[in-house]
C-alpha cells in the first residue's frame, strides 16, 4: 500500500514539474558571419495576442541584442530580427490515487496553456535564417508571470549568442 502512495506521489510531482519546466534552445548557421552583424531591424512575425506582451517581448529582445553591442538601425541593417508568440491548449490527465483499498482511482483531464516564443536573426545580405531560439513554457493567467518566464527566456536564449558563447545547447 505504502508503495503505491509513494509511486502516486511521485507521478504527480513529476507530472507537476514537467507542466511548470521551461525549455529553451537556440540553433544556428555555422558558416554566418556573426562577429560582422553589428546592426539590426525588425521583420515582421507572428504577433502575440496580447499587444501588451508583444512589446515586452520587443522590449527585451532589443535590450538583449543592445547587450551584445548591437544596434537598432531603420534601413541597411546587418541583421533582420523576427519574433513569433503562439499558445495551445494541452491536455493533462490527473489521477487521484489507486482508489479505496488499492481500487481503482478517479482520474480526470484538466488543460493547461503553453506558450512558445521564438526569435529569428536573418542575415539582410543573403536573406537566410542564422540564428533561431525557442522557448516553451506554461503560460499564467497572471501577466507579471509571464513577463518574468519571456524574460527569464530570453536571457537562456542570448546567453547562447553568438554561437559559440555561453552555454551549449
């Protein structure tokens, strides 16, 4: 019986971490020429929802690009910068045990929202993908959570720019 609980238990808390975890990558082009891209402008992409949360999320972008000693141009830029925001719904099913004396439990679906923010670096000469990072999280009805998790994002995905810099992938 004791096993039981404690393999419910464990189930649930790693169900619970999985739904909560933030997942980042960065992928690149090794032949770019990355030590060359000293300016850059926004391309359009796929708008978050929330007006509110796109510029947030243009906010930070330029803050990471500023930070590796880039700079915002209006024309001729090195680079073309290109964000995109969507949002599923995923369903989570929810056990509640093994049920009176070791039975069987009640389980229900309950559903979620994940989030996936992904920025794009084209080179402005050849018109080609250079640099990409993508991050997947939940997202939370509280807005100033999710303006910490698109930061928090952000700073994993620009630790790996340019490539080569910070941590692997």
């Amino acid at each position: 019986m004791k096993r039981q609980i404690f393999g419910a238990l464990a189930i649930a808390v790693l169900t619970a971490g999985v739904v909560d975890a933030q997942h980042v990558t960065t992928d690149s082009d090794p032949a770019a020429p990355f030590a060359t891209y000293k300016t850059y402008a926004w391309t359009p992409g796929t708008a978050s929802a929330i007006s509110l949360t796109e510029q947030r999320i243009h906010d930070d972008v330029n803050a990471q690009l500023q930070a590796q000693g880039m700079t915002q141009v209006a024309s001729n830029p090195n680079v073309f910068v290109a964000t995109h925001v969507t949002t599923r719904t995923v369903p989570q099913v929810i056990a509640d045990g093994f049920g009176y004396w070791g039975g069987g439990g009640l389980a229900t679906v309950q559903t979620y929202t994940e989030g996936t923010l992904v920025v794009d670096l084209y080179d402005a000469t050849t018109k080609k993908m250079v640099w990409r990072g993508v991050a997947t999280a939940t997202v939370s009805s509280k807005p100033e959570k999710n303006a910490e998790k698109i930061d928090k994002s952000l700073a994993k995905m620009f630790a790996r720019y340019p490539p080569g810099a910070g941590s692997s992938r």
